[in-house]
C-alpha cells in the first residue's frame, strides 16, 4: 500500500515548505551571493567605494605561497580532529556502556565539556599551557620537555588539535553510545556463544553496525573542524606563530577583519565553501557506500 | 488606535527613552581599554558626566585596539557608529583615508564648530606631529600615548653584579650575566614590530619607508631591510641561540615573564607602569632608555609613539558633538592629564600636565617615569623619526610578526625574514594604495 498525502489546497504544501525556504535563502543563499560578488571588488574599509578588479582576488591568494600552506594547515588538523575526537569518543563510549553501577553519573561527566563555548575552552587551554604561566607547561618542562606554543609551531598545532578534539568528545560520546545501545543484545550473546571474545566481537559486530553514526559523525566533526574552530583558535594562538595555526577559515577573518581586505576575505570564502560542499558531496558519494543502514 | 499600533508605541517608548536620560545629549564613545586601564577610562566619563547637566557620555569598552577600529568600522557601514571611537596608531592612515570621503569628524574643526578655544600648541610636538594632516591641523585626539623603554629588574641585576645596559653591545654582556646567574629568560620584549623594527629605526634615525615614512604620499615603500635593522634582529636571533633571549608571544604576551622574574629586561610599553606598581611586589624595577646601537648611530635620535587617539565619526547631531568637543576639552586639562600620566605611565599629552607632574613632585617619588616623555623629546623629530603613516598597517603588522617569529624559531635568517616582509608589505601598500586614490 502506497502511502500518499493529498493537499486539497494547492497552496498549502508551498505554505508549509516556506519557512525553511525562507530560512535557507536568508541566512545560506543571501549571504552566500554576497560573498560571491565581493570577492570580484576591491573596497575600501568605510565602504565608500569599490573596484570591479574580475578574478584578481583570486589570482592573488594562489600566488600567495602562505595561502596554499593554509591548506596544507587545515587538512592535517580536519583530519587530526576528526580522528582524536572520535576514536576517544568510541573508546569512552565503549567503556561506558559497560559500566553498570551509576552509568548516568559518567555520562553526565563525559557529556559535560560540550557545554563550554568554544572561547572559553580555548582560554582555559591558553592558560593550561601558558609557558610562564601554564600549570601543564610547567609539568613538561619538570619532564623536560621545552614547551613554548609561542615560538614552536607543531607545539601550537598539537595545543589547537587536542584542544579542539576534548571540545567536541562529549557530542560524538553521546553520538556513539546511543549507537551502542541500539545493537542488539542478542547478536552480541549468539556470538559469545560461539566463543568470540569481546575484540572479535567488537569489530565483526558492533562497529559494522556503528558504520552509519560513524559516517554521520564524520561529517559532522570535519565540518566542525573547518568553521567551528575558530574562536578556539582566535583565543589561544590567533594563526600563530609565523603561520602555524592559520587554518582557511582563521584566514577569512584575519583577512577580513583585521586587514579590512573584503575582496580577499570574500574569495578565499567562496573557496572555503566549495571545498566543504566538494568533500560532502565525495564523502556521501564514496563513503557512504561503506556503510550498512 | 488598534491593539498592534499601541504596543508597537509603548514598545518604542520603554526601549528609547528611559525617562532621566531625556533631557541630555547621549554621545556614545567606544573604547579598547582593558583591565584596570579601562577602569580609568571610565571614571573620565563618569566625572564628566557628574559634572555636565546637559551631556551623557556612555562609555563602553569593545575588546582590543583590533576588535575595537573593526567593530566601528562594522558600525559605521551599518549606520549605528558611535561619535566617539578609540584607534591606535596604526590604524591612523586608514581612518585619515576614511576622513578624505567624509567619515571622519576632524577634531580641528569639531572644536572650532563647537566653539571651543583650542589650541594646539599646547600638545607635545613628539605626540601630535603623529596625527596632523599636512597643513599641520589636528585630526584626531590622543588619548593614550607610550613609548617602549627598557623595563629592569633591579634585584636580578644586583644579583648578576650587573649595571643597566645603555647600548645592545652592553644588553648582550648584562643577559649572559645573568644567564649565569640563574635568570631563565634574561631578556625579551612585547609589540616586537613596534619596539625593535619601528622604534629602533626612530631611535637610530633610519627610515622605515620611502615618502617620509608614508606621512607624503600613499607611493611609500619599505625599507626596513636595510642592514641597520637586519643585524640588529639578527643580534637577537643569536641572542635566542644563545638562550639569552626568549621570545614570548605577540602583544604583551611576554609581560608574565618579567613579572615573574623569568626575564629581567623587557622592552615594552612605559604604560605597563601602572599594573607593575600593582603586581610587581617582590622585587625593584625600573625603566631606562633603550639601548643605542653604537654601530648604527653614536647617539639616539627620539622614539616614536604608540597608543591610540580618540576618531570622532560623522552622522550624527550637532548637540552631541557639542558634548563630544565638551569632553576633549575636559580631557586634555592638565589635572587629568598629569592624574592619568601618573596613574598608567601613559605620557601626558600637553606640556602644562608634564609641568603639573613635576610641581607635584611625581618624578621624585616614582623616579624615571619621565623615561617615556624624555625618550620622545630627545631632538627635533626628523622625517625618519616622527612617526609612520602606512595604509593596511595592522595586517603588515601581523606580516612582520610572522617574518619575526620564523626567525626567532631559526627556520629564516634575519636577512631573507626581513626581506620577505618587506615584499609583502609593500603588495598591501599597493592595494591601500589603489583601494584609496
């Protein structure tokens, strides 16, 4: 049996679609179109006038060597987030759904950092490891390891990933253990049964079965570390030092706000949005047929 | 009157015009003035306020000098500017383009439409020489101007047996000394693109830039990779080597360092003055001139300023900015000046405050706080020395302190770090320059 609604206005399905198109096209297309036809001007800071320049905007970022290490940048720390944060996740999850005695109490623990906003977690970070000031700058260096996120780029690299990563732990936890306790207990006791140890039976059973949140995640955390991470970035190490930490999306700002450069700010924009509309579409594409609903 | 129109009245009413605001003038005045520095800042518009019947001045700090000029400039694209705005003195060639197509409220003429008998002579020649434009009339009004000195910690240079350096060669010797004595990180600075690229050329009489520094023309280029300043900041690349020096972050990132005794000779700001009184308990500082490079110059020339002025924007009522001329004349009366000078080690902005400071003997009980104020005053200023006007500044700023730090970190020498700033540099001059004629 085929289930159909039928509108007997023919205005009202376009009705009820409204807000969302409204929504869509105030707060993505407007601002998107915007962003498209700057990035073809140059304008002064005030706004009093502006220069059809064509795709020079353009030009000019890939010429700009310290532009394409930008990439280079944000590739290995999407990358490095989205794998910390959700192999960490996983494993707590894991272990939470073990626990039998005051389960909710760790997981009210565990889900507790996502409450941070994101600037305060990069303060608190930024005084963690402070070099004068840092109580875990102070512990490596009585271990001997000479820390100084100021002057040592992968130092300040690691700082913006872990501190990243411990940010959005709590959201793929909660992600992955509502995942856990949709599998079956059944399957898990016919294969104990069969003698699988716990290994076995994690990685034949209860991981393919996670695929489709993993995937889900996935998006998520590589999205969130393209564009959410940058007041983390602004707090602690604000691009630096020399060019470390400037990921694209701290460039658009950087570029934008402090430089008062709109033109430049608003291509490298349309570049960053092509290539996170380019990578979802390759991950729902190639990565998806992985996944087993 | 319908139900929808009466509360859309009573709406207005509640939101614009709480009754005892009704009868003054409310000028708003956007400030980046942090910490106790912004305590200060608003106790100068409460006392204004207490004492004016037919002005309010709402004074509201925005974030630093960056986040405060991007948030006025946002404003004004907006229509919501506030008449007041703080910038530092980086941003001075941007907002002076910005006054050329009527942004701009020159505080020249602000004052003489106001009425306000105003004379500019009365302003230290070292601060305002900054902020004029060419014939010599006054834009802007400086509100809080520094100079770097060389901060000390007198008990580690006792310690170390060591005498204040007056020249680099000396600087080096007292932070190996000191090294030896146990000191961890004897020497470093803050605002590094101020302090040892544009102060240091200042105080040795070399031009950073072509066209006087940027002050005769938007054409200016650097020049800043001249061999005076690459082997000064190859000096301190060794020094780093050496463990002598260690860098500590952008801004006044460093200034935890001194303060905890880690460094004993920091180049900053004399405006840290007032929160080292604050927080400096356990041992003596002091501040002296910065050290001459004898292999440049045999004496030093002037230093430049930093610090920020008070940009009046336009589009708004004539009563306001009768409020706002009322204020800049309360401000740079001497009494307020010499407290605020006193205060926050800020130099006073106008000679009666500095002749005020000394009749109240300020100089003899917080001994060379006048270090600032004599550093600028040194000698008439010259073209290389009286200040920097370069468009898209704060972004070359940030160019510089990249260059900077891959050589503090050994991946560039000083030489290729100088130049590539300077290439880089001069491409945002040229956009400046095309965004602006």
């Amino acid at each position: 049996m085929q289930k159909r609604v039928v509108f007997r206005s023919r205005l009202l399905p376009y009705l009820l679609v409204l807000p969302q198109i409204a929504i869509t096209v105030i707060f993505f297309f407007w601002p998107s179109y915007q962003a498209i036809e700057s990035s073809f001007f140059i304008e002064d800071a005030f706004g009093f006038s502006r220069e059809w320049v064509g795709l020079q905007n353009y030009f000019e970022l890939f010429d700009d060597p310290g532009y394409l290490k930008s990439f280079r940048t944000t590739l290995i720390f999407g990358v490095s987030v989205a794998f910390l944060a959700m192999s960490i996740a996983l494993g707590l999850a894991v272990a939470a759904n073990r626990v039998v005695k005051a389960a909710t109490g760790y997981r009210t623990l565990l889900i507790w950092p996502y409450a941070v906003a994101p600037a305060l977690a990069g303060v608190m970070w930024y005084f963690m490891m402070n070099p004068s000031l840092g109580i875990v700058a102070y512990w490596l260096r009585s271990l001997g390891v000479d820390w100084n996120h100021y002057l040592n780029g992968d130092q300040a690299l690691l700082l913006v990933i872990v501190a990243a990563a411990w940010k959005q732990i709590s959201y793929n936890f909660l992600f992955f253990l509502a995942g856990l306790q949709s599998i079956p207990k059944s399957m898990l006791e016919a294969a104990a049964i069969d003698r699988a140890g716990p290994v076995r039976r994690f990685w034949t059973i209860v991981f393919p079965l996670l695929t489709p949140t993993t995937f889900f995640l996935l998006v998520v955390n590589l999205v969130y570390a393209f564009f959410d991470t940058f007041s983390l970035i602004h707090a602690t190490t604000e691009g630096g030092p020399v060019d470390a930490t400037s990921v694209l999306v701290f460039r658009v700002y950087n570029t934008g706000f402090i430089g008062q450069d709109y033109g430049s700010s608003a291509a490298q924009s349309v570049i960053l949005m092509a290539l996170v509309i380019g990578m979802t579409f390759v991950q729902f594409r190639y990565v998806e047929r992985k996944v087993q609903y | 009157m319908n139900v929808k129109s009466f509360l859309t009245a009573t709406t207005i009413a509640a939101v614009a015009a709480p009754a005892w605001a009704a009868d003054k003038a409310e000028v708003e005045f956007w400030h980046a003035m942090g910490g106790q520095l912004g305590e200060t800042t608003d106790q100068f518009a409460a006392d204004f306020n207490a004492g004016s019947d037919s002005c309010q001045i709402n004074s509201t700090y925005k974030g630093n000098y960056t986040e405060n000029m991007t948030a006025s400039i946002a404003a004004f694209r907006a229509g919501q500017q506030p008449h007041i705005t703080q910038v530092f003195e980086v941003g001075t060639a941007t907002m002076m383009a910005a006054g050329d197509k009527g942004a701009i409220y020159p505080v020249y003429k602000l004052m003489e439409d106001a009425g306000i008998d105003f004379d500019q002579s009365v302003y230290l020649p070292a601060v305002i020489s900054y902020y004029t434009d060419t014939d010599n009339n006054l834009l802007s009004l400086p509100f809080n101007s520094s100079t770097p000195v060389l901060w000390y910690n007198k008990d580690a240079l006792d310690a170390a047996g060591a005498e204040v350096p007056t020249t680099w060669d000396e600087l080096e010797e007292v932070a190996r000394k000191l090294k030896e004595n146990g000191v961890a990180k004897p020497f470093s600075f803050g605002w590094q693109s101020w302090s040892n690229i544009e102060n240091y050329s200042a105080w040795h009489n070399v031009a950073m830039g072509s066209e006087e520094n940027g002050f005769a023309g938007l054409g200016t280029e650097f020049t800043f990779n001249n061999d005076a300043v690459v082997n000064h900041i190859q000096r301190i690349a060794d020094m780093g080597q050496e463990g002598t020096f260690v860098y500590g972050g952008r801004r006044g990132d460093s200034r935890a360092q001194f303060v905890n005794g880690e460094t004993a000779l920091w180049i900053n700001s004399s405006a840290y003055y007032g929160g080292f009184k604050k927080d400096i308990t356990d041992f003596t500082f002091g501040q002296a001139m910065l050290p001459v490079d004898t292999a440049v110059a045999d004496a030093p020339q002037n230093s430049i300023i930093g610090g920020a002025t008070l940009w009046v924007l336009q589009g708004h009522e004539a009563p306001e900015y009768k409020c706002v001329a009322e204020f800049f004349q309360f401000l740079s009366s001497a009494e307020q000046q010499a407290s605020w000078h006193q205060s926050t080690g800020y130099v006073p902005i106008t000679t009666a405050a500095y002749d005020l400071s000394k009749e109240q003997g300020f100089y003899e009980t917080d001994p060379m706080t006048d270090t600032a104020i004599k550093q600028l005053s040194l000698n008439e200023p010259t073209p290389a020395s009286k200040g920097l006007r370069f468009g898209n500044f704060v972004q070359i700023r940030d160019i510089i302190n990249e260059e900077l730090e891959a050589v503090w970190s050994g991946e560039k020498s000083a030489k290729d770090a100088m130049d590539a700033a300077v290439e880089r540099g001069n491409a945002l001059l040229r956009k400046f320059e095309n965004a602006n004629s």
